[in-house]
C-alpha cells in the first residue's frame, strides 16, 4: 500500500476531524514500520509550515485531479521569472499548500481502499478472543489488546502485525516471510514458526515474551538488539531501567489465560501459590515453611479457586480456612513422594 492510502487520516488528524476509531487506525498503521511513523511527520510538517493556510473554494474532485495529473506528466514547463513577486516564505506556504491540495486529493480517492485493506481488531467486553489472520496463524488476544494488520498478509513479501497489549501466537512457519510484531513504543518481537506469549501493556513497567516453542527475537527498544529466546524461556524488559533480562521460569502459567486454566509438573509448592494468586486474583498464606519446596503436579483446568485450593491441600495434609480479610490459610501439611 503506497503512502498516499494514509495521508486523509493523517490531515484530518491535523485538522481536528478524526473519529476515534480512524485515530486508532492511523497510530496502527504508523506502528507497523519507522517508515510509516517517519511519512507521517513529513506531512505534519509541510502542514505546520504553511501555517495551516487552506483555500476557501469548492473543489471538484475528479476536476481537479484530472488537472494536477495532466500538469505533472507535461513534458515540459514554461517558468516565468516575476522578481519580488514573492517572498520565501510566501513561496514556501504556496508550495507546502499545494502539496496538501494534492495528497488530499490522493487520499480521498483512496480513503476507503485504505479502510478495506487493514484490520484492527480491539478486544474489550471479553476475556480472550481468537483471530484467524490470513496468512494461516492464530491470535488470542487478551481483554483489553489490540491488533493491526493487512488483508493482505499472505501475499506481501513480509508479514506485519501491530500489537498494545497481550495476545497469544500460533505462527504458521514460512522462512521466506518472517512474522513481526510491531510494539507501541517502536520495538518489535520477530519469529519464522512458533507458539509465545506477549505482554505490552501501557502503562506498565515490565514488558515480556514467553515462548511455548521455537526460537523468538526480542527488540523491545526501536534500534536495539535484544534478546534470542528459546523453548521455554522468558524475555523481559524494564522501562524503569531500559534494560532487559533473560528468565527460566518454573511454570509457564503466564498462559494460564489463553489455556483456561493452570499446569503444574514437580513445582514447588511456593511458585504454585504465587501462580493461583496471580490467576485467581486471591491471597494464600501458607503458615508452614516447611512445606514451601514440596513437588506439586496436577492440572488445574476450569477450576473454581476455592476448589483448586482443596486440592492443592488434600496433596499435602493441609488444613485450609478463610479469615476475614478473604485471604486462604494453609496450615500443617508434609511433603508426599
């Protein structure tokens, strides 16, 4: 898609007129490449030097084009040399505003190609929902995220996806095409084929990839190398810091949203607690240290808490109350092999 599909949302951000649903649709589009975010400012640019100056006539369209398309392929132009006719800046306003007049004009006739080629999809009343894209993957996004991409993913020579927030991937693997995933803040996540997690949220600190399966490229700053990522690791980055670490974690349950549910293979029995905390949204104190490093197995698959908590209790002899403040006691307990 050429740069003048955009350039209607982007004037009519300038000018005031942009609907909230064309703003997330044009910081979507910006977010797919530097590229994209550069020709914006470009134009934001020609905008501010002609002081927002815009002829007051009524414009005919199809006219008007006609006539800017006949005058740019003439073979030839006769200029007229008028002194002081002008000054620079004066020059520079004509010029600015007749490269507006021409892109708008541009982004008129292609305004609605532009709605019917990219995709946005914004999850808000659900907990999850999956996207089927073209080129074969899959997309869980998590309530709250959103993505960007074009129809045409499967025949572009690369396969862009823009991401705010968390979702899910199950990437078809095709080496010719790499898949990317444009973050918010201009970094980006690159694979060929494989399952992860990621999580960049607005607003908050820590953002992270986790992978299921396969090999993942975290860049999580535009311009910056960041981390290679294997089967089973976990990539995270600081805002705070502007650094990134690269974690083993005990459990994968930072899917837990996209699988409905938690798995536990040997987990100690304090990872296990602080998982159900995490997915629950719950408090559970366990009194006996002792206990802290017990192996745990079980899936917990569409559990209430109160009965994965049972569970996890009956696993260890533990004796489980709720007191006032609604956090789980865990007392007692022994370590089974």
């Amino acid at each position: 898609m050429q740069q003048q599909d955009y350039t209607w949302l982007i004037i009519k951000e300038l000018s005031g007129d942009i609907t909230p649903d064309e703003a997330t649709a044009l910081k979507a589009w910006m977010s797919l490449s530097p590229e994209n975010a550069r020709t914006a400012e470009d134009i934001r640019r020609s905008w501010n030097a002609a002081d927002h100056w815009q002829p007051q006539v009524n414009i005919d369209l199809d006219r008007d084009f006609e006539k800017i398309t006949a005058r740019i392929n003439e073979p030839e132009l006769t200029v007229v040399k008028r002194p002081n006719a002008f000054s620079t800046r004066q020059l520079l306003k004509v010029a600015a505003s007749l490269a507006l007049l021409l892109l708008a004009v541009w982004g008129m006739k292609s305004y609605q190609i532009f709605k019917q080629n990219v995709i946005q999809v914004a999850v808000q009343q659900e907990d999850k929902r999956r996207i089927d894209l073209p080129d074969g993957s899959r997309v869980w996004l998590r309530k709250g995220a959103e993505i960007a991409y074009n129809a045409n993913l499967s025949t572009s020579n690369t396969r862009e996806i823009a991401l705010i927030g968390e979702a899910y991937f199950e990437v078809a693997h095709n080496p010719e095409k790499p898949f990317r995933i444009t973050l918010n803040n201009g970094g980006h996540v690159e694979v060929l084929g494989t399952e992860f997690n990621v999580q960049a949220i607005p607003g908050q600190d820590e953002w992270s990839v986790l992978v299921q399966s396969g090999k993942v490229r975290f860049d999580p700053q535009p311009g910056q190398r960041g981390l290679i990522l294997q089967k089973g690791q976990r990539g995270v980055f600081s805002h705070k810091t502007a650094k990134s670490a690269l974690l083993q974690p005990t459990t994968m349950n930072e899917l837990a949203w996209q699988r409905d549910g938690l798995s536990f293979v040997s987990t100690p029995l304090a990872a296990v607690i602080q998982d159900m905390e995490k997915y629950y949204g719950c408090k559970i104190r366990l009194d006996n240290q002792a206990v802290t490093n017990c192996p745990y197995t079980a899936p917990l698959v569409n559990q209430r808490v109160e009965t994965a908590i049972q569970t996890l209790a009956a696993s260890f002899d533990l004796q489980m109350t709720r007191n006032e403040e609604g956090v789980f006691v865990l007392k007692g307990g022994v370590c089974k092999e």
